[in-house]
C-alpha cells in the first residue's frame, strides 16, 4: 500500500461524503494519495461516516478515540479519524491530571494546537471527562487542601541543671557487648564551674529525659559537653537516631573540642511511634565526657487542618480555576463533555438498595467528598456552563452527559439513573448517557445468546431514561469456544466475518432501540488492531493500515442493510 503525501499540512476536512472513491481522498484543498484505509480489500466502500442517513437519523455520529499526540502530528491516525468520523475523543489526555501541575500551573499547548486544527478542517471534539475519581491533578488538589500555617510559640518541655545536681538518676547502657559498662555518676565542683554528668567511655547515657513527645514537633536539644581529648558522638532523639537532613548516612557526628565546653545543639523529630522523650548521647570512645546542662524546647506543629467550610471554600476555588482555563482555550469549540466519570461504586451501597457514589478511602481528594454527592453534578455542570458561555459558547449547544462503564448490570444502571434522578432535582445540565461498552462474541452459542441478550437489556434501559444516548469503548474482542480470547495476528477470515457480523448487529440494534432524536451516536475505541481484532483496519507488517471485515460490516449498517 501507498504512503501518504503531503500537499500543504494534508488536512482532510471532515465532511458529508458519498460513497464513491472520486471524493474519497480529494477535499476541497487538501490532498491525500492515498487515504491510509484506501486498500484492497473492500476498496469501494467510501468514508464510514457517508452511510449514515442523515436525513433519517439527524444525531447519529460516528466517533473514534486516540491521543492527542497521534492526532497533533497528523499520521495516519489522524487521515483514517478526520476522513471516517465524525468526532474525535481523546479519553484521559485532555483531563486535568494532564494539564495542571502540583503547582496549578496550567499547560494547554497541546488541547490549543488540537482544537485550532480541528476547527480548520471542520471537524468535532467529543469532551474529555471535566472531572472524575481517576486522572485529576491530584498533586495540586492536595496543595490546596493541606493544613493551614499558624503562628507557634515555642515550649519549654525540660531542663536539667548538672551543675546542682548530687545523683543521677537517668537511663545507661553498655555500648558494646565486650566492654562492661562504667556506670555515669556526678562529679563534684568539676573544673571549679559546679558539678557535671560524667559519662564514661563505651558507654550510652541518656542526658535528658522524662518528658512527653509531640508527634509532629520539631525538637531543639541543647548541651554543654567537655572533653580532655577530641572527640564525636552520636545522638538519639525518642528512638530516632539523629541524622544530617536529606541524606542517608549512618548518623550525624557531634565534634567536641578538646579541654574545653562545646556547645552541642541538636534538632530533631521523634520517630513516628515514639511514647517517650529522651536524647542519648553515645560511640564515646576515646575518653570520658562531661555534661554540664541541658535544655529541651520543641516548635509544636505549626500547622492546623483546613474546616469543612475552608476545604468547601479551596475545592470550588480549584473546579472554577480549572472549568474557567479550560473553557478560556475552548473558545466554544467543542460542546459535548462528559461532565462526570464513572461515579458509581460497585461495592458500596445505600439503605435503598441502590449503589452509593465512590468516595475516596485515602489522602486522595475526590471532588464528591468535598461537594457532596447530593450537589456534586449540579455544582459541576454549573460552574462548567459558567464557564463556557463566558468564553464565547453558545449555551443551546452545549451538552453534558455522564460516562459509566458496567451498566449491562442492573443494579449498576438503577443506581446511575437513581443518582441522575437526584442530580437532575437539584438543577444539574444532565443531557445524556455516555454508556462505556465492554463487548465479547463467543463462539460458544450459549454464550454468544446470553451476550445479545445483555445488549438488548443494556439498550432497553438505556432508551427508557429519555437521555442523549452515547456508546463509547465500541470494541468487541473475540473469544473462541474454549472461552480463551483470539489474537489479531490468529484470527481467521471466517472469525473476523462473524466479529463483524456483531458489530453489525450492535450498531443497528442500537439505530433501532433508541429513538432517532436520542441518538448521540457511537465511539470506537480503536480504529486499528491492538493485540485483539477489534479494528476497522489491520495493521500490516510494513505498518499501513488495511481494511477488515468490520470496516465493511460498519458501513452496510449504518446505511441500513
């Protein structure tokens, strides 16, 4: 097969075709020999999206799901998308863990290039989720929530004068197994200053103790040590060894100057289980050390958790940040979202019966918690409608629908349409259902009936919501009589007949079961062959893109055969 060559930036403009090969690869300005899908077989069929009657059905559309990248740089993803399709989605690129950075810095070259492109050549955009569980900014959302700095006063947990002390009463220990331990002891009128702690060699002293510890408190020890020779220590502070910062050396050495007092200062945290406070001073090696006080203060936390009302408050603030820089490079553009994605748990469930909302069981922040699950659509779809018209959108236009997956299970789609029904109440734009399909053919006949059957149910339901109806994910993976799933590169002739068959059936079962002015139309999820057939093309070994069966399949559905 042919490559592609270029005549300016081989921009296909998207438009209402016919199905004859005159136009196929010819419009207006731009030029393409050949498009990529252009080959034997099935060579006489034209752009998929040219058997759709629509005259009978106005709002069928067909769409196709791939990266931002392989759209941007106009290969032969992008010639097969904007010459078959209607619309382009690219899933989880255009969302906000994307785009927004810890910081809230926002980066929008691509979705620009993207949307600048697309309205050249005439095309659609299907909206990426504006918010959901999965692939938000996370890191940012986490910055905004984190506690709040507060001014601290530092406290004074304990001081311990040697120098009027007359016994000892503190924690000792042996160094090393071999050396018995010289217990510490005071020694009177030492150098003539008052008394000292002598703490002997080989030996690991608890200087100071006897105080309580704050978890999240940043501690200062302070200490005068003498020594007759050069020396160093170790310190361990509530079970902590002391260690200099950002590195991962053994501990951090304490230098005491020869014949004279050092002062030693200390910082340090507890270790997170810690109960008790203590410093230990220890590896005293080359001759006894000598304390003369000490002093314990610690900086408590100084930090506070953000109130219900102030997290409230900092989430609003981040949905209409992100909402208000999206929309800005908007300009109107694309007027289908999905507002919301996969919101139903699985697991979870209410008094009613029905399935609750997932809610985040880590540090995560979901948008739901904060919102409320009651006012989570409709404060979503307000500030986003907000948003777009601010920035130039036409609000009759607009549409929003919410993406789940697992609705072929009853209890899945009732609760869906339970919580739509309470959104709905509250003043949500809920203009459809983006229903995420998860489609097999099997070879077994028992299971093949049972997977129809599944469809029908899952069509049925969905039509009688009176929702925009959208099936997105389109892509059937093909399962032989044994229940073990076929490859592409294995996939018979006759088994990609009967794939194709399937999708045939699905698209017309679902032309059928929702009413024309429902119809929001269907997305493929890959336009190619993955490791499974789930393509309208193959791909070949030097690369090009072939048609299959359902290439076929598709376009003798959509015009009604």
């Amino acid at each position: 097969m042919k490559k592609i060559y270029r005549n300016s930036l081989l921009m296909l403009v998207a438009g209402v075709f016919v199905g004859s090969c005159a136009s196929y690869d010819d419009v207006n300005d731009f030029y393409a020999t050949p498009d990529p899908n252009y080959s034997e077989p099935y060579k006489d069929y034209g752009p998929v999206k040219s058997y759709i009657d629509r005259s009978k059905y106005a709002n069928m559309s067909l769409g196709a799901t791939l990266k931002v990248a392989d759209f941007n740089k106009q290969g032969l993803a992008h010639a097969a998308a904007v010459t078959n399709f209607d619309n382009y989605a690219f899933g989880n690129t255009l969302m906000a863990g994307n785009i927004v950075n810890e910081r809230g810095v926002m980066n929008f070259l691509a979705m620009k290039d993207l949307l600048e492109h697309v309205e050249e050549i005439g095309g659609e955009v299907f909206g990426s989720p504006i918010v959901a569980n999965a692939n938000q900014a996370d890191g940012w959302m986490s910055t905004l929530v984190a506690p709040i700095e507060v001014k601290v006063e530092v406290v004074e947990d304990r001081l311990v004068d040697y120098t009027t002390m007359e016994e000892f009463n503190g924690a000792a220990e042996q160094e090393r197994p071999n050396r018995p331990l010289v217990a510490p002891e005071i020694v009177k009128n030492f150098k003539g200053e008052g008394n000292a702690l002598k703490c002997n060699t080989y030996s690991m002293v608890n200087i100071v103790d006897g105080f309580d510890v704050d978890p999240l408190g940043l501690y200062t020890i302070t200490f005068y040590a003498y020594c007759d020779k050069s020396n160093s220590i170790f310190c361990t502070f509530a079970d902590s060894l002391v260690k200099e910062k950002d590195t991962d050396a053994i501990g951090k050495k304490y230098a005491l100057k020869r014949s004279e007092w050092t002062k030693i200062v200390v910082e340090a945290v507890p270790a997170k289980d810690a109960t008790a406070g203590y410093l230990q001073i220890s590896n005293i090696r080359n001759d006894a050390i000598y304390i003369k006080n000490v002093l314990v203060t610690h900086k408590p936390d100084n930090h506070r958790p953000q109130t219900a009302q102030e997290k409230n408050d900092t989430i609003n603030y981040a949905l209409r940040a992100w909402c208000d820089g999206m929309m800005k490079i908007n300009e109107g553009r694309i007027t289908s979202f999905d507002l919301i994605d996969e919101p139903i748990d699985t697991k979870a469930t209410l008094e009613n019966g029905m399935l609750d909302l997932k809610h985040s069981t880590t540090e995560k922040i979901f948008w739901q918690d904060v919102l409320g699950s009651e006012n989570y659509a409709p404060t979503v779809s307000r500030v986003a409608s907000e948003a777009f018209q601010k920035y130039g959108g036409d609000a009759s236009k607009l549409r929003f629908f919410i993406s789940e997956t697992g609705l072929e299970k009853q209890q899945v789609f009732e609760s869906l349409k339970y919580w739509i029904g309470i959104w709905d109440a509250k003043g949500a734009k809920i203009d459809g259902i983006n229903a995420k399909l998860t489609l097999t053919y099997s070879e077994n006949a028992e299971k093949q009936a049972a997977n129809e059957a599944t469809l029908n149910t899952l069509l049925n339901n969905l039509a009688s919501t009176g929702k925009l109806i959208r099936l997105s994910n389109f892509d059937i993976k093909y399962q032989g009589a044994d229940g073990a799933n076929v490859a592409a590169g294995n996939i018979t002739e006759e088994q990609r007949q009967r794939l194709a068959s399937y999708y045939a059936h699905v698209i017309k079962s679902y032309m059928e079961k929702i009413p024309n002015d429902k119809q929001a139309g269907i997305c493929k999820g890959n336009m190619a062959d993955t490791s499974d057939p789930v393509g309208l093309w193959s791909v070949s070994k030097s690369r090009d893109w072939v048609r299959t069966a359902t290439y076929k399949a598709f376009c003798d559905a959509l015009s009604g055969k």
